[in-house]
C-alpha cells in the first residue's frame, strides 16, 4: 500500500512531467506557427475588390473601415448621439479617500471608495452614474469585405465629445472636454466631493485599416488561426513581423524559463523528499 509520503512525492514527479508535456506541446505549437507565418508571407496577396478565384486564399487589404449596420451609437442619458463604430462613457467621482497615514484628503476616482471606516464627516455618497460602452452590431466593411466587429479592440483613434445631462438633479458645466455635475448654489469653481467628472469618447466610422486574413465568401477570416489587423495604412510585412514579436517573442523565452523552473522544482522536492 503506498502511503501519505510516497503520494506526495509522486504528485511532484507529476508536475514535473506534466510541465515537460507542456512545453512540448509550447514549442511544437510555436513551430506550426513559424511554418504557417511563413506560408501567409509565401502566399499572400494583395487585394483590392473581391474576386471569386481568391477563396480560402491568404490576402492583405487595406481600406477604410465601417459599419454593416449604421445605426446611431447614443448614450441617452447625456444626449450623446455619433454615428461611429464605439463610443464609451467615463465616469469619475470627487471622494474622501485615507492615505497610508490615516490622513484624509479628497480626488477624483474612477470606482467607489469605501469610507464605511472613516468618520462620520467623511462618508462619501453612493454612486450614481456609471461607465458606459456601445459598438455596432453586426459585422465592419472595407470595401467588398466583411470582418468580425473583434478588429475593434485593435483600433485606438478615440475621439471626445462633451454631451449634456438630460436631468434636472445637477446643474453642469464643461471643464477640458469634459462635463462636471455638481450640486450647489454657487457658480463652479472647485469640485467638491459628490461632484462627477464625464468624458464621453467615440471611434468614428471611415477610419483606415489594414487586415490581413483568409477570404471566405465576401468575409474575411483568420486564415491557419492567424488574423492581423492594424489602424492605419501598414506595410503587410510590417504587420507579420510584429505579429509574430508580438506572438512568440517573450511569451516563447517566458514559457521557457517558467517550465525549467517547475520541473527543476518538481525533481528537486521529489528527490529531496524521498530521502529525508
């Protein structure tokens, strides 16, 4: 019958070969990746329009991005209404909040800031408004072509835009592109806390993109699991290049040192536990 200590040991040699399996499996996944980047280079075209003959077929376009369904993004509760791929509310509150050292002092905050523990004069109200976000729907265009609504994430040309606060609870006024509410008699001059600070942005429709992928029918798809889009018009071995950095870079050497090191530990403590 094996006993507690021997199940131990075991379960380390088992770490261990269960890291070497996966870096096997890490690396053997990095050199399909390498042979399918050097496939896409081999065999990529460029392309303008949509041509029948091009199916399954690696290609690079490059075009101006919008929107399958133009419907207006809108945020209703400031009056915010764009005609664009994202639009987004950010959403600040002026709290109390207690240093290191116990002393209290107020800023703006992104999240509520719990002041259960502080005293009675420095509770912070409840928050009110909240962080907004809204995308299209349905697929992007660029030319003849469709693309997941996913390339979004890729895209950093976000714009402000100050809306208007459609109640009547806070009065408002704009402060470097960005609208504060408040409550007081008085005209604006400092916040104080209870008062919010909203940014609205947006990423306008028309921006120019590049994408490389797969034609499938009139979409285009991550062609071997590899789908690259960038902003802007770039350079097709540019955006595999970088890719790839991107890709198996650091994450490749990281997985490296991490793997020794477990199944260097799982060894060790096995060893060392059967002969103590």
């Amino acid at each position: 019958m094996i006993g507690k200590k021997d199940k131990e040991i075991n379960y380390w040699y088992a770490l261990a070969s269960f890291t070497g399996v996966y870096w096997a499996y890490y690396e053997w996944s990095q050199t399909e990746n390498l042979k399918s980047m050097h496939n896409l280079k081999t065999n990529l075209l460029h392309v303008k329009f949509f041509e029948k003959s091009n199916e399954g077929k690696p290609i690079y376009l490059t075009g101006a991005l919008h929107p399958s369904d133009n419907t207006p993004l809108r945020d209703e509760k400031f009056g915010v209404v764009v005609s664009g791929l994202s639009l987004r509310r950010r959403v600040e509150m002026f709290q109390y909040f207690q240093d290191k050292d116990f002393n209290i002092y107020s800023k703006w905050s992104s999240v509520p800031i719990n002041s259960s523990k502080f005293p009675t004069q420095y509770l912070n109200p409840k928050w009110r408004f909240h962080d907004y976000f809204s995308t299209t729907r349905g697929l992007l265009q660029i030319g003849d072509f469709k693309v997941d609504s996913g390339m979004l994430k890729n895209l950093k040309s976000w714009r402000g835009i100050v809306g208007q606060y459609k109640g009547e609870d806070y009065k408002q006024i704009e402060e470097q592109g960005k609208l504060v509410l408040f409550k007081s008699k008085k005209k604006y001059t400092v916040p104080k806390v209870g008062f919010y600070r909203i940014e609205h942005e947006f990423i306008p429709s028309g921006l120019p993109v590049s994408v490389i992928g797969k034609q499938y029918g009139n979409k285009i798809v991550p062609y071997k699991g590899i789908f690259i889009a960038k902003e802007g018009f770039v350079n097709a071995n540019d955006m595999i290049g970088s890719y790839f950095c991107e890709s198996s870079g650091v994450g490749l050497w990281m997985t490296r040192f991490i793997c020794s090191l477990g199944i260097l530990t799982g060894i060790y403590q096995g060893t060392f536990k059967r002969n103590k």
